[in-house]
C-alpha cells in the first residue's frame, strides 16, 4: 500500500501473455453492491479486456462477485463496465489499437482515495518463443540467486 492506495486485485498472467508499452489509469462506473465487493477484494482480472463502443472504453469479463448481504438485489457478476477516462486518452489509445497487434488489458484493480480505479495497459501480445525466454531467464536468475545465497553461507 503505498500512499493512500490499496491495490485489490492483479493479473499477474497479463505481463506473462503481453509486451506492456503503456499505461493509464481509469475509474469505474460501478453500482453500490459492486463497490461493496471491490472493497473486500472480490475482484478477478483473469479474463478481463478492454473494448471500445461508441466512443467509450468498457471493461469486459471481469468478475466482481456478489456482495452476499444484499441478497437477490445484488449485481451480474461479469457485466461490462463503463470506463472514466479523458476523451483524448480515449483517442490516443484507439488510435494505437487501431495498429496490428496492440490490444487493451487489465492490470491491477486499486482503492486510491475511497474511488475504485483500474489500471489500463495499451499492449502487443507476446509469440511463444517470447514466453520461453522469459521462462528461461526467470530460472536463470533464480539459479543466480540460490547460488550467491549459497556462497555467502559457505563465507
């Protein structure tokens, strides 16, 4: 938690599947069940994207599940949900999208100031063989890690 903001929910898989270039951030239209349920980290970014319609940006599959006190008065789990961004964020995003490859994806859901923001990432999926690097490095550095642990115990 870093200065006033708490974050609720990541996709962790969303820098595994994607080169990041840039990011925003953007609020979400959310009704009182749902703010409810995001404050108690009921949140799921799996298979969360972001689509345009009609000059608006709409967060899409996210799962925010049912706050229970409401009863049968609650929300749809997975409906699309508006999100707030400037017009011209909008059109800069689009503009890029409108390129090959560049989708648009969830990373993190976070409490900033009472309001639930979300973070937003302009990205260009990754090939298999990017994957397979980004494994093969990770198990490099660890070994690196494990290593230099070791030697600092033989010391």
């Amino acid at each position: 938690m870093v200065s006033g903001v708490k974050v609720v929910a990541t996709n962790r898989k969303a820098r595994y599947d994607y080169h990041i270039e840039d990011q925003y951030e953007a609020g979400i239209a959310l009704t009182g069940t749902e703010i409810k349920s995001v404050r108690a980290g009921q949140v799921s970014l799996r298979e969360g994207y972001v689509q345009y319609r009609d000059g608006e940006l709409w967060l899409v599959n996210v799962h925010i599940a049912p706050y229970n006190p409401a009863g049968r008065e609650g929300h749809e789990p997975r409906r699309p949900r508006k999100l707030l961004m400037h017009r011209q964020e909008i059109n800069r995003m689009m503009g890029k999208v409108q390129e090959r490859g560049y989708t648009i994806v969830p990373l993190q859901v976070h409490l900033r100031g009472g309001l639930a923001k979300v973070e937003i990432a302009l990205a260009r999926g990754k090939r298999k063989y990017d994957k397979r690097e980004a494994i093969a490095q990770r198990e490099a550095d660890r070994q690196i890690q494990r290593d230099w642990k070791r030697e600092f115990r033989e010391e």
